[in-house]
C-alpha cells in the first residue's frame, strides 16, 4: 500500500515531468516561426508582452482571486473557530498564518492564493461550513495551506504564462500569414500548411498540458494536506460532501477556477472522458480511492 509521502513524490515528479514538456512545446513553436520568418524579433516582443501580463497577474494574484469570488475578511468574533483552525494548521505546517476570507455561497468550497506564505489569503464559502463536520473542514484548509506551502501558485503561473506565449505567437503568425507576411506566396505550400496547422494544434496542446498539471497539483494538495492533519479520511469525507453539490457557484470563473478544491462549476458528470480532460480538477472518485488507499 502507497503512503502519503510516496503519492506526495510521485505527484511532484508527475508536475515537473509536464512542466517540462510545457518547455518542449515552447521551445518548438519558437523555432516553428524563426524558421519561417526568419526573425527572432517578433518572439522577443510575445515572451516579454506575456511575461510582463502574467507576472503582473502573479504579483496581484490574491487580490484577483478574491475580488472575482466576492470573498469578504472573515470577522475573527463571528468566525473564531474558523480562525483558530487555519492558525493551528498553519502552526503546524510552518507557515504564517494566512488571511482569511469568507464567500457567501451555498456552494461547498474554498480555494488558497497568494505569491508566497507571507502573502497568502484562504477563502471558503458559507456553504463549506455549513456542510463539514469539524474534522472535515481541517481536511480542506490542510489541503489549501498545503497548495500555499507546495508553492502551486508559482507552479500554475508558470503554467499560465506559457500558455499566454504560445496563445499570442499563435495569434501573430496567423494574422500575419493571413495578410501575406514574408512573402508567403512563394513559400513551399506543404511547409506552410504544416506551419499553420502545428501553430493552430500549439494552444490546444498547451491548455490541455497546463489543465493536467491543474489536476496534479490537486492530488498532491490533498496527499500533502493529509499528511499534515494525519487523518485522510476527514479530507475523503469531506470531498464525498463537497462533490455531490451540483450547483455552479454565483460567481464561478473559468480565471480562478483551478484555484478552488472543487471544479466552482458544479459536479462532473461521471465518466466524460472528454470533460475530464479538459477539466481543471481530477475526478472526486479518484481523488478518494487515492485518499482511502493510503496509509501514514
């Protein structure tokens, strides 16, 4: 039987591995349109136009999530035990305590972020603690605390300005070729096509690596945050809970959607392999057996 601490390391090298494919891709878009325009100078603009949008959205990455949940300061008297359970938590973790925010939402969720530890907020909805037993609810902010502590933040944004670069490559090359750039008449007809269909296929490629390693770092939350409360199944109980409400939250975003514990958009349909893989979050059955069928 796999422990926490093996599920936690396969998790890592898993997000790493698909990390690297990410650059592998990058890399090959790249050297897709130096080789057809034979000028660097367009990739230098893209890289630094993404970098200078996603680091920005990095930086202010909590201030973002927050506004676009509605998410409120949770009142220290009014949500005391709340707060005394993110404080033990975070003790325990190393961490500083984070800020806490409460969504008024039915919705059973929560999601963590931040730029860094010193920097974090957490934010669950009023939906979560009226759904989870004590217990439970520890499962869930272990498992947030968890993603501020694996610094998944920084791994996604990573993910995110990846995305951004070969999205905007992608838009130039065909705007340009759209409108005869570099004299695309008397290029090989073969070349192009395959040019264009390699720069078209690339985003697609990109979201669905970037929407994996989303749901790798959701296992490794939940493995981390179970080691952390050394109670799994209060994590696996409260996700049984958690993944059986279907409705969407008010105000879900596709923005912060690989944020939250819970895919904001309601319950998956059981067995859409196509919806799986272009979901944010991995199946609730299979983030339980992963939980059930660990020890510590």
């Amino acid at each position: 039987m796999a422990s926490l601490y093996t599920q936690q390391g396969k998790n890592v090298f898993r997000t790493w591995m698909l990390m690297g494919i990410f650059l592998v891709l990058v890399i090959a878009v790249g050297f897709v349109m130096s080789q057809y325009y034979g000028n660097p100078g367009i990739l230098y603009i893209a890289v630094a136009f993404s970098l200078v949008m996603n680091v920005s959205a990095y930086w202010f990455s909590d201030k973002v999530a927050i506004a676009s949940a509605g998410a409120k300061p949770a009142d220290e008297k009014e949500y005391i035990e709340l707060h005394r359970i993110v404080e033990n938590l975070a003790i325990t973790a190393g961490l500083p305590k984070p800020r806490v925010y409460i969504i008024n939402d039915a919705q059973p969720n929560a999601f963590a972020s931040g730029r860094d530890a010193k920097h974090a907020v957490i934010a669950v909805t009023t939906g979560l603690l009226a759904t989870l037993d004590r217990s439970e609810l520890e499962g869930v902010l272990s498992h947030e605390l968890s993603h501020v502590g694996n610094r998944d933040i920084l791994v996604m944004t990573v993910a995110v300005v990846l995305v951004g670069f070969i999205s905007i490559i992608a838009d130039i090359f065909l705007r340009m070729s759209f409108h005869g750039g570099n004299d695309r008449d008397n290029k090989n007809p073969l070349i192009l096509i395959g040019t264009i269909a390699a720069i078209v296929l690339a985003p697609i490629a990109a979201q669905l690596i970037q929407l994996a390693i989303s749901r790798k770092r959701e296992f490794l939350a939940d493995a981390s945050g179970a080691l952390l409360t050394r109670y799994p199944d209060a994590l696996a109980s409260a996700l049984a809970k958690i993944g059986s409400y279907p409705t969407p939250m008010q105000r879900a975003s596709t923005a912060t959607a690989h944020l939250f514990i819970s895919n904001p958009f309601g319950a998956q349909k059981a067995g859409a392999f196509v919806a799986k893989l272009f979901s944010t979050h991995p199946p609730m059955g299979e983030r339980i057996a992963a939980l059930k069928g660990m020890d510590i």
